[in-house]
C-alpha cells in the first residue's frame, strides 16, 4: 500500500497523511523511539484492521496508544465505545478534540485514560473492555497484551498490531524456531493466529522493520494452577534453550535430578528441549511441582 493511494477522502472522518502530519505540528509531537510511537496516517489501513476485528455492536474496545486518532476513528462507529490508553499527556489530551472535530455524533463513545498499558489496573476503567485493538509499541508488545489479558478477564477477543517477527513468535507452534516464551504464555490465556501482514510504508515516521496483525480469542483457563508458577516454569524452559529440560530446569528445581523427577512424573521427557513442548505439558510440570 503505497502512500499515494492512503488518503481519506473528501468528507472522510478518518486521518490522512497531511492530516496526522498537521496534527503532530500542531501539538509539537516528534514521535519517539523510546515510546515506540509509529503513527498510521493510511485509512485503508484502519479500516482494514477494524474489519479483521469483527466487532460486535455491544464491543467496548479497549485500545492501546491511540496516538493521533487514526484507528480510533475508525474504531468509534463499530462498536459500543472505545476506551483509550495512552500514556503521553499531550496525545490523551487532543484525542477528544480529535474526534469531536472529525466524528462528532460518536463523540460520547470515547473514553481516554492517561496511563502507561503496562500497569494500568481494572479499576481504571468506566465499563468492561470485551475486546483489545490496538497498534501497539514495538518495544512492549508483548508485556501490555500478557497484562491486559491477566488484569481484564472481560477480555474475550484482540486484534493487535505488532512487529512482524514478533507476530511470528506470539502466534507460533510447539516445534517452530521462533516457538518461545510469548508463544506459550499467550497460549495459556487464549488461541493465538497471524492475521495478515502490515506495509510498513503506512507509518509516519517509516520504521525499519514490517508489521503483522495478530489475533487472538481468549479460552477457559486451561488448569487452576498458578500461572505464576507456570510462568516460572517457561522462563527457565527457554532461558538456555539449547539445554535439555532436565538441565535447563535444575535451578528452578533444585537440582537436575529433581527436575528429571518433577519431569518424568509429569510425563515429560527430561531429554526434550522447552520448544517441543505445548502448553500442556508446561501445565503438567508446573501442576507436579504444586503437589
């Protein structure tokens, strides 16, 4: 998608390219490598990632770094109301304007909390999200869905834009080279799949790197074990992963005949590395480790 076909079009609510441009002069905002801030000026873009989302009417979608308004303007007339996280002041202070100026009927469907997504807490929040979409920082992708997920069990379903190679790990399989932590952790709270790829070319300022879509719907809890022991267990998994579990678990367990102990009564081959298992089987070794 080439910048010469991302305008919004005569009437349009959404922001094009010379908007979000305006904008950001307007507020002094240069984005920042340090907020991990890529601004999406194409509304073809927006719309395509709304349209991936399958809302419902009755959603609220929850949205991270809303930044200039670009997909929570397109976001607004999908669903019952969007509430956005964003943690610069500057931003969280013009979004309402934004859209007043741009979607006025849909105006009293925004709700903009001023906080960092990493450790915003339910309380925050006027009513229940059901649905997380969002661009989100390249740099904490990961963290914010995981803590979302565990802080909002209203969560059912998200659509979330990340870094392609990060895409890549977070939907993977039991198996794969890029199968890791953020594949195992996510899959313990819902069914992960890559949604399609992103230009980088719809970016201000262009990144280095392409973009994917991600997108997930939560399941029961798998087991009642604590995830943080879970948890535990996947980190020293992988924090070697060329080591067999037996070895790669020792300090978590003690020692590595306790983990080939902990390993053979779970079930588990103490020979296998962490990328072969699935989250089952890290549940079964954090269950015997419980007991």
């Amino acid at each position: 998608m080439t910048e010469a076909s991302s305008t919004a079009g005569p009437g349009s609510s959404l922001l094009g390219p010379a908007d979000v441009r305006r904008l950001a002069a307007e507020l002094d905002v240069r984005p920042t490598k340090k907020l991990g801030q890529n601004f999406v000026h194409d509304p073809n873009t927006v719309r395509k990632i709304v349209s991936a989302a399958d809302l419902r009417a009755d959603d609220v979608v929850l949205e991270v770094g809303p930044g200039l308004g670009s997909l929570t303007l397109a976001l607004l007339p999908a669903c019952r109301a969007v509430v956005a996280v964003e943690i610069d002041p500057v931003l969280a202070g013009r979004l309402p304007g934004t859209v007043a100026e741009r979607a006025p009927g849909l105006a009293d469907r925004l709700t903009v909390v001023e906080a960092d997504a990493m450790r915003v807490t339910a309380d925050r929040f006027p009513v229940e999200p059901t649905a997380l979409v969002a661009n989100l920082p390249y740099n904490v992708a990961v963290p914010v869905v995981l803590h979302l997920l565990a802080e909002l069990p209203s969560l059912r379903t998200g659509l979330v834009m990340v870094q392609a190679e990060v895409a890549d790990r977070m939907a993977a399989g039991p198996g794969s080279k890029v199968y890791g932590v953020p594949s195992v952790k996510l899959a313990w709270y819902a069914d992960a799949r890559r949604a399609g790829p992103v230009s980088r070319s719809v970016f201000w300022p262009v990144p280095n790197v392409d973009s994917a879509l991600v997108a997930f719907d939560r399941r029961p809890a798998p087991s009642d074990v604590d995830v943080r022991v879970l948890f535990s267990v996947v980190d020293a998994a992988f924090a070697q992963r060329r080591k067999t579990l037996r070895s790669a678990l020792a300090g978590w367990a003690g020692s590595p005949a306790a983990a080939e102990r902990l390993l053979t009564r779970a079930g588990v081959d103490p020979g296998a590395r962490g990328e072969q298992l699935g989250v089952g089987d890290f549940i079964r070794i954090a269950e015997v480790s419980s007991e």
